[in-house]
C-alpha cells in the first residue's frame, strides 16, 4: 500500500508552522539552515510581514512556504513515514522535486531567495490578478468561465468538488478582465482573490521565466529516488532533464492538481498526505483519502490513519 505526498502552491500572507516550529527541534534545526542560506532570518521566514515590492513580496513568501512544506516532510521523517510517490503544484512542484532526490535543498532556497532580483513591473504596467472559478460539467460546457476572452488564461485545475457538482479552477491575468467577468457571471462563479498582483502560469509571466532561466540552467539536477509527478502534464519525470523542464515552465504554464493525484492513483497511492495549508481541505474529491499536516496534532492523525490503513511506514527510499 502506498502513501502519497502532496505539495501545493502559492504564496499565503498569514504565517504558517509556528506550531510546529515551537514543537519539533527538527524542524527548528531547519529553518535555521533556510535562514542561513538565504540571508533571512528565522523571524523572517516563519512570521514577519512579507515585504511590500511585489517581486521581493514572492521570493520571501515562496521561501516561507516551501521550509514549511519541508519542514513537515522532515518531522514525518522522524517517526519513519516514507512516501512512495511525490508530487506537487508549482512551488510545492519544486519542493517535492527536491525531497525526491532531484536537487540539492540549498540549490533550491538559494534560487527562491535569488527571485528577489527580478524586476518589478513598470508604474504604468496593466494590473494583474488572479481569480478562483467553479467550471461546470457536461458536454458543451466551455474548458473554463471566461473561455476566449481576451486577457484571461485557465492558470490551474484542482479538480471536481467532493459533491461532483463543479469544477474548481484558477484564472489569471489582466485584473481589469477577471473583474469586468466576474461582474459579468453569476455571483461567485468567478472570485478575484484579493492582494494577488501575479498572473502566475499564464504567459504574463515571462519576464520573470526570462530572467530565472539562466538561474535554472545552472543548477545541478539528477533523476529522481521516487516517482515525482509532474503538474504540468500527465507524466512521471524521471530524469534530471525532465525535472530542469519543470523549473522552466513552471512560472509561465497552467498546472493541474488532477495529473499529480491520477498520477499518484496509477503509483499505487492509497494515502495521501498534504503538506502545509495551501491545497483546500475538505472541498476537492481526491481518489484516496488525504491527510492535511499544519501542526502537530497533524502529524499523530498522519500516523494513526497510516496505521489504520495498513501501510508499510518502512518502505521507500527517504531522499533529502
């Protein structure tokens, strides 16, 4: 039996992981190492206001949230949970690329800190967003609200509600478009996330793809020790080349919740842990049942439904 971890994406504003830091010295050990790496202190990454730039904004937050994701990843660790596949979505992607053997952490901490420099967009730039919308089903229906219209880009699927009513997706782009839509739809079929200035995997975002890509060039990657799933297409990456394509791509193309969790399904995956708050608990119909782990009562629900259901808490290599 198969246990599955599940990274997801996105910078939040509110911290996240006190309760964990204060619990485990594992994961106090680690955000000192983050700290060291990035020139931020631990205050910093665990709990400061984010800057205000918007591009020195993102590379603090991504650092925030991928030492959490990491951090719950190691305390598992201690007590011998040892997932059988990996994947995650665009920064949780990444995370999960390098809890699979594919980069070396600091490799990655030191790129999310690097991020920094991008530059900011000009004064006079049209304003970006990002919005939340519910898809329907049937034959017909269009791949997303606001299909065709000019400024709006499908920039991920999370997949069918638990009820199977709806399908939850992300939009970006121009923010004026994804306002003048949702004024235009049904209330709440179309949501504009506040404070989000980012049209995060759309094409919007190639400035920011440009400037990494030597970055990303640079960097040392090797195949993967377990099977990592990518959330850019139906795929398991395998190699070290497939896993830089990743990298590449990841800022500037849609991604999918649902090809990571099949994915995970075709790997034998019958449990799935979630690592960190970023992917919605208790609204997307997942094909195995998941554990969400933000704090340490978590990690005790982790281990008791592992447990339960029969799954080898010995098997599978632990790459680091």
């Amino acid at each position: 039996m198969g246990l599955g971890y599940l990274f997801g994406g996105g910078v939040g504003t509110e911290p996240h992981g006190l309760e964990l830091y204060r619990a485990y010295p594992v994961v106090r050990s680690w955000y000192a190492q983050v700290a060291d790496w990035t020139g931020l202190t631990v205050s910093q990454i665990l709990e400061d206001d984010l800057p205000t730039a918007q591009e020195e904004r993102q590379s603090v937050g991504t650092v925030r949230e991928a030492a959490l994701a990491i951090g719950v990843h190691d305390v598992l660790a201690t007590f011998n949970l040892r997932p059988t596949a990996i994947g995650g979505l665009s920064l949780g992607a990444m995370a999960a690329s390098c809890l699979a053997g594919a980069l070396e952490r600091q490799q990655l901490f030191e790129m999310l800190a690097g991020s920094r420099d991008v530059p900011e967009p000009a004064a006079d730039a049209p304003k970006q967003g990002i919005a939340i919308a519910f898809g329907a089903f049937g034959d017909g229906a269009p791949s997303h609200p606001g299909e065709g219209v000019p400024g709006i880009h499908l920039a991920g699927d999370f997949g069918p509600t638990v009820d199977g009513t709806q399908r939850i997706l992300m939009l970006a782009g121009r923010a004026e478009a994804l306002n003048e839509l949702a004024a235009e739809l049904p209330q709440g079929t179309v949501v504009p996330l506040p404070g989000r200035t980012i049209a995060v995997h759309t094409p919007l975002r190639k400035p920011y793809r440009d400037f990494m890509a030597r970055r990303i060039d640079a960097m040392s990657f090797t195949d993967p020790e377990v099977p990592l799933l990518s959330c850019l297409e139906p795929k398991v990456l395998r190699s070290g080349d497939d896993v830089r394509d990743l990298f590449q791509r990841n800022s500037t193309d849609p991604i999918s919740l649902v090809d990571v969790y099949s994915g995970m399904k075709e790997q034998g995956v019958q449990l799935g842990l979630v690592m960190g708050p970023s992917i919605p608990e208790g609204i997307l119909a997942f094909p195995f049942p998941v554990v969400h782990i933000e704090r340490p009562e978590h990690i005790e629900q982790a281990l008791g439904t592992a447990y339960d259901l029969g799954i080898d808490l010995t098997s599978g290599p632990v790459p680091s």
